[in-house]
C-alpha cells in the first residue's frame, strides 16, 4: 500500500510538470547557499501571487524527491527524510522547508519546484555547504551581557523588521572549533507557534510575535560565550549575536580578600616577634659586654676575699719551718721617744 502510495506521488509530481512545461514558461530564481546546521531552513518562496498546486524538492544525489507539498493531499517525504523535513508555509505562496537533525548526508544540490495557477512554475536551486571550522571568531556581538555565576539571567532574541518571520532559531558558537549548536527553533505554523528544544540547559519560551527567549538559572562558568539568534523572514534570514560574559563571582574576591588579609596579619605577627627575639638577643649580648668590661677594670673590679689565701698559706708555711718556736718582741717606747725627739728638731 505504502509503495503504491508513493508510486502515485511520483507519477502525480511528473504529470504535474509536464503540464505546466506546456502550458507556462518556467521561472528560475538566483541560487542561494546555505549553511549545514540544525534547522537549517531552504527557502523557495514565489515573488507573485496565485494559488499554490504543489511544491516538489529534489536533490541531485537522490533519484526520489525529497519532500512533495500537495494542498489537497497533504505531504509527503522520502525515507531518509522522513520526519525531519517540515513545509513552513508562511505565506500561501511559500515552499521553503526547514531540516531537522541534519547529517553531513544532507549536503549538497537541492532543487525546488512551485506549481501555482495561472503564472506557472518557479523554481530555485539551493546548496547545502559544510561549515567552514575556523578557531577563531570575528563576529562583533551586537549586545553584550554580563551575569556572574550562580546568577540568572535571560537571553532574547527579537528583531525589529518590517517583514514577517517564519522561523527563529537560537544557537551557541563554538569558538574552539568553529562549530555551533542548535539551542531551540521557533516556527510559526498554520494552527499558532511550534517550539523545538535540543539543550536542556535553561527554560525556553516562543511567544506569538516569533521571539525566542532562554531564561538561564544558576549560571555556570560554561554558558559564556557568543549566542546567535536567526530569523528566517519573507526577505531572507537575519542574524543578531550576543556575548555572555561569566566573571568569576563576587564572594571568591571577597575570600581572596580575606586570604590576604590573613597572610599579611600572619606576616606582621611574625615580623613583631622576630624583632623581639632579636632585641631580647642584643640586650643580653650588651649585658655579657658589660660584666666582662668590669672584670677587666682594676678601679671597678670587687675585692675577693679568698685573693690572698694563698699568700697567707705560704707566710704561715715559713712561720712553721723556721720561727715557730722563737718569741717576737717590740721597743714600743723605743719608737715613741725617737718620734719626740723628730719632732722637737
């Protein structure tokens, strides 16, 4: 069923062209080019008005259409894009497709081909092309936020244009290999707005005007760094970057603060106390000078009552040896008449 199913599309794709090759002439759009990413959206939207019959997109590399677009019959996909591939339908006249969870597969030549009534058909060719990976980014950010870690804070994305948008995506840049990843997409469908996540991290929300907002709660050093915001509008996509800035928080400079308040306090206190070991040092050392500059001093030096023990032992050994036995007599009055006759002279 599903293989009769398909032949039919196909066999109704190729009758659908043939007439109109007959009956109109063909217009071609400009070739577009389009960078491989996550939601990548192929535009191919037709400059008048009339009404739509049906859009077929094929690749060159495929022998089936990649996606077919019938009003009164709906949709319908080759396999491998099956699911992934989505018709925005902006206006009554938009074939544009957007592309989820791309591959490299998804490269290369795509075609587009819009039947409307009663112009004919307009086609548009767009290549798929592999992101250059660069190192280093020169995109000057046109809004810049700061918000310290452990903060919240909410990253917008809106435009002001005069067109209308289909489609809002939001990305991160990868600034070490040049890539991005796809943070959540924002389409507007028939029935109100679509919101597709692909990160976790924050709360998304898509309103009505087509602005996508990430609100982040507990910032982390990791959600730095540069956020793209593309807007797919009815006159080609547009872009709006901002840079998140994650200085470290406050209390990690007042505890650095603290540190060093603790090591210079730690410093004094030791300078104070090896200055007074030094000066308790010196003044000990000036008292040691002093005592020895006495005992060296005649005039200053103290009478020692055991200097003279030896002399005393050696008169007393000769008082032994040789006059113990004999008697000492003194002519007291002897001296004192000498000394009056001095002093009548």
């Amino acid at each position: 069923m599903v293989a009769v199913q398909k032949d039919y599309w196909y066999f109704l794709v190729l009758m659908m062209q043939l007439c109109f090759l007959k009956g109109s002439v063909q217009m071609k759009a400009s070739k577009s080019k389009v960078t491989l990413q996550e939601g990548m959206v192929l535009d191919c939207l037709c400059p008048w008005t009339g009404q739509l019959i049906m859009v077929s997109w094929t690749k060159k590399s495929l022998s089936q259409p990649v996606a077919i677009y019938h009003p009164q019959y709906g949709s319908n996909y080759e396999p491998s894009y099956d699911g992934r591939v989505s018709f925005l339908k902006s206006t009554a006249m938009d074939g544009s497709i957007s592309i989820m969870n791309v591959t490299e597969g998804d490269i290369g030549q795509y075609h587009c081909s819009l039947q409307t009534y009663p112009q004919g058909s307009w086609t548009k060719d767009a290549f798929v092309e592999k992101a250059a990976i660069t190192t280093n980014f020169s995109i000057q950010p046109d809004t810049k936020l700061v918000a310290a870690e452990n903060d919240n804070l909410t990253i917008t994305c809106n435009l002001v244009h005069n067109g209308e948008v289909y489609q809002v995506s939001i990305e991160k840049l990868d600034a070490e290999v040049g890539g991005s990843n796809i943070i959540a997409t924002c389409q507007m469908l028939e029935d109100g707005v679509e919101l597709s996540e692909f990160n976790t991290r924050g709360q998304l929300n898509c309103s009505d005007a087509m602005e996508v907002s990430l609100h982040l709660t507990n910032i982390v050093k990791e959600d730095g760094g540069l956020y793209r915001c593309n807007f797919s509008t009815d006159t080609g996509v547009r872009s709006t970057t901002i840079l998140l800035t994650t200085p470290a928080p406050a209390q990690d400079f007042m505890g650095l603060h603290h540190m060093l308040y603790v090591y210079i306090g730690g410093g004094l206190v030791g300078v104070a106390i090896l200055m007074i070991l030094s000066l308790t040092w010196l003044n000990r050392m000036k008292r040691k000078r002093e005592e020895y500059g006495i005992k060296l001093h005649p005039a200053k030096r103290q009478r020692n009552t055991y200097d003279h023990g030896c002399v005393y032992d050696r008169m007393k050994k000769g008082t032994r040896s040789g006059t113990r036995d004999k008697d000492i007599y003194v002519n007291f009055h002897i001296v004192r008449a000498h000394e009056k006759h001095k002093q009548k002279r």
